[in-house]
C-alpha cells in the first residue's frame, strides 16, 4: 500500500515531459488495431509507472495536464496502490475507492461522455 503503480501511453501525451519526471518500471510497444480506435497512430507505447505515496497528488495533476486534447478521442490514465485508483482525464481526476462501483460508474460514464471508447474505460471494483 505504499505506492501507486499505473500504465500511462505515451501517444497519448501532448507534452511527453512528464515521462522525465515519473519513475517508469517497464516499457512495451503493441501494435494499434481498429480496436483502439486511434488510426492516426501505428503503435501505443505503454510505460509502467510508480508513484511515491506522497506526490500521488502531483502526479496525477501533471498526468492530466500532460494529456492530449487535439482529438476527439480523449484519453486517461490510471494509477492505483490496490485500495485507492486515481483515473486521470484531461482537465478532471477521479480519486475512487477501489471497493465501490459506483465512483468507477461516475468515471466510466465521464469517460464516454469526453470521446473514450466504452470498451476502454470498463472499470470493475475490487482490489487488484
């Protein structure tokens, strides 16, 4: 429970600085389907991240600052330390108690509501 652990796409940022300023654990390319539904983009780059509890707040602000607003397709992040996530959207943060659905609800239904494909943004309650 000490730190948040969380995957942020680097296609997804507009000012890819934040990468300097985050520790990332591991990297790893997937190749773009009609699934994402992103056809500008030929590859997502997925980084792993850790978060020190006490700059949880610091980051998620910087992530969604960060995060790319030019297209209709919108995106998130997330961060999580198995009890508490933070779904992070352009301009909009949710601080959810993993235990409850309806604050994923909430984020799901925002998350749609901003361009994100359902599929994408299908939260499930429960530690993980």
């Amino acid at each position: 429970m000490g730190k948040y652990h969380g995957v942020i796409i680097e296609e997804s940022l507009a000012d890819k600085k934040i990468l300097n300023q985050i520790k990332i654990i591991s990297t790893k390319v997937e190749a773009v389907t009609e699934k994402h539904q992103t056809p500008w983009l030929t590859k997502w780059t997925l980084h792993t991240v850790e978060v020190e509890r006490g700059e949880v707040e610091m980051a998620a602000q910087k992530i969604s600052a960060s995060l790319d607003r030019t297209r209709s397709h919108s995106w998130y992040a997330d961060i999580n330390d198995g009890e508490q996530e933070y779904i992070i959207f352009p301009n909009r943060i949710f601080r959810i108690n993993m235990c409850l659905q309806t604050e994923y609800d909430k984020a799901r239904e925002y998350g749609v509501l901003i361009g994100i494909p359902e599929y994408q943004v299908d939260f499930k309650a429960g530690k993980r």
